[in-house]
C-alpha cells in the first residue's frame, strides 16, 4: 500500500468528498448518504438529508438552532478553567479524539505550556451526508451548522465561567469552514446562520485562529500563509474582504497550491500536505507566540 493510501485510511476520508473536485469546472451536484469510513461519535447528531434537489435549503428547513442556549450549554459552577482552551473542528472524515491534524497540533500547543492547555475536539458529525457543490451556493449542510452551534456553544460558556482563560479556535477542512463562521455575524456565515453569535467576552477571549485547508480561504486576505495562489479562493462561497477583521493579527489560514479545497479547482492529493508539510508546527508556534504575548485583548 502506498503511503499516500495509508494516509487516506488514517484520515477515513470520505469518498463522496472527492466529487468537490469537479467544482473547478462548474459542475453541479448534491451528494447524499455519503458512506463514511469513520462513523460520527454520536449518531444522535447526524441528520442525513431527505432530499435530492440541488436548490439550498431555506432557512426554515434547516434546523432551528438558535432556540439552543449559548451561554447556558453547560454548568458554570462545574466549568474546568484552564489558562488556555484550545478547541478545534476536525476534518470531514477525521476521527473524533483521534489521529487527525488538529489533534497533532493540540498536542504541540500543550507542550509548548505544560498543564495550562485543555483541548475539546467539537463533537460534531463531520461527515458529507448533506454536502452540495452547486457553485456559488455550496455548503456542507447539517453537520457544518452542528460545528458552529457546538463551538460557539463552548467558547461562549467558557467566557462565561471563565472569563479570563483565552481560547485558540482551529479547523481542518470542513472544520476550517466551521471554525471561520464561528467568528463571524450570523448573517455572513456559510453554516449555523440560525446560531447565535459569539459573546463579547468570548470574541476577546479568542488569542488566536488556526485554519487548514479553508472551504472559504479568500485568496487575496494578508494574513494567509502557504504556497498558494493568492488569485484563487475556495471552493465555497469565499468570505468577503476583511470579514475577520475583528481577529487581525489573531488568524493563519493556510492553503498549498492545488488543493481544491482552499483552491478552487485543484486537486484532492495536495488536501493532505498539511500533515506532513511543517504547517502543524507552524501553526503550533504561532499561537503559542501569540498565546504568550498575551495580545488578543480588546
């Protein structure tokens, strides 16, 4: 077996996500029932989609998140502070609590600040059961908005109960789509439109944001990092310009060239460069200066 099959098993990739490959050349298409290669950990939050129509799905029939508490998810009397939270949204596929790029990077982050890091990889199904890639309007559907809820679900009780532990947010691929609408106003994300938006505490909390292999990457955005092509942007609806703002000096998004993820119209192999690319140290280094800087206030 070769090494970049091993590392397709290592990731339980999901094969109906190689049909976003055909984004580059306008291709329009819904995947449903996408089989996994690793099942979500919790079945109660997978959702397969009921229908075949490419058209998005409004508003109203997406679940009604926003009815669930941001602030309230969890105890506060019971909330283990940290200095630290380092909370990440794995990729499609990935394991939960597994072998994946965010947890590698977790890893290197807590050892950096020994005993002062907790990580939470969100629960979440990411899996591509309702993934469309009609272009200008692909989304992951249900698993992505589960993302959103969950992370702002726990930044915003961390805030609360904590306020004065900082957070670093990370995402892989479908979590980098995740983890980059966490941080934006309801109405200017991809995914979990209907979730309420960070408090204020938890936005000041976030010390820094670490995104691999963005469905949104924007190409052109300064604080971007990697070989790719600054004229492309991702496969989904990008960001607009400046859209994290709020986070500047805060945010590394990076992309290889040809990864047709963060590339519209590349190439699936160059998706899985990041594990062995030097990116996951990077990326641990740069919340770490940031983390010991103490620069993410105000």
């Amino acid at each position: 077996m070769s090494d970049r099959h091993r590392t397709h098993r290592r990731l339980g990739v999901v094969p109906a996500v190689l049909l976003l490959a055909a984004c580059g050349s306008g291709a329009s298409a819904r995947v449903e029932a996408a089989p996994t290669t690793t099942p979500p950990a919790s079945s109660a939050t997978t959702t397969p989609s009921a229908t075949t129509t490419s058209a998005r799905p409004t508003t109203s029939a997406r679940p009604t998140t926003s009815a669930r508490p941001t602030t309230s998810a969890r105890p506060t009397t019971t909330y283990p502070c940290t200095g630290y939270l380092v909370i990440s949204a794995r990729g499609t596929g990935e394991p939960l609590n597994g072998n994946s790029l965010l947890g590698a990077v977790a890893t290197r982050i807590a050892a950096g600040e020994p005993g002062r890091t907790r990580h939470v990889d969100v629960p979440y199904p990411a899996d591509a059961t309702g993934l469309s890639i009609t272009p200008g309007d692909s989304y992951f559907g249900e698993s992505a908005d589960e993302g959103v809820r969950l992370m702002v679900d726990e930044l915003n009780a961390a805030a609360q109960a904590c306020p004065g532990q900082k957070s670093v947010v990370s995402g892989f691929s479908q979590g980098a789509l995740v983890a980059g609408d966490v941080l934006l106003p309801p109405s200017r994300r991809n995914a979990g439109r209907e979730v309420a938006a960070l408090s204020e505490q938890a936005s000041r909390n976030v010390v820094a944001v670490l995104l691999y292999g963005d469905p949104r990457f924007v190409g052109g955005e300064p604080y971007n990092a990697g070989s790719y092509d600054q004229t492309l942007d991702g496969f989904m609806t990008p960001r607009s310009a400046g859209a994290l703002d709020a986070y500047d000096g805060r945010v590394r998004d990076y992309c290889v060239a040809r990864d047709f993820v963060c590339q519209r119209g590349g190439q699936f192999d160059p998706h899985l460069e990041y594990f062995s690319n030097g990116m996951i140290d990077d990326g641990a280094s740069f919340a770490l200066d940031l983390m010991r800087q103490g620069s993410a206030t105000g």
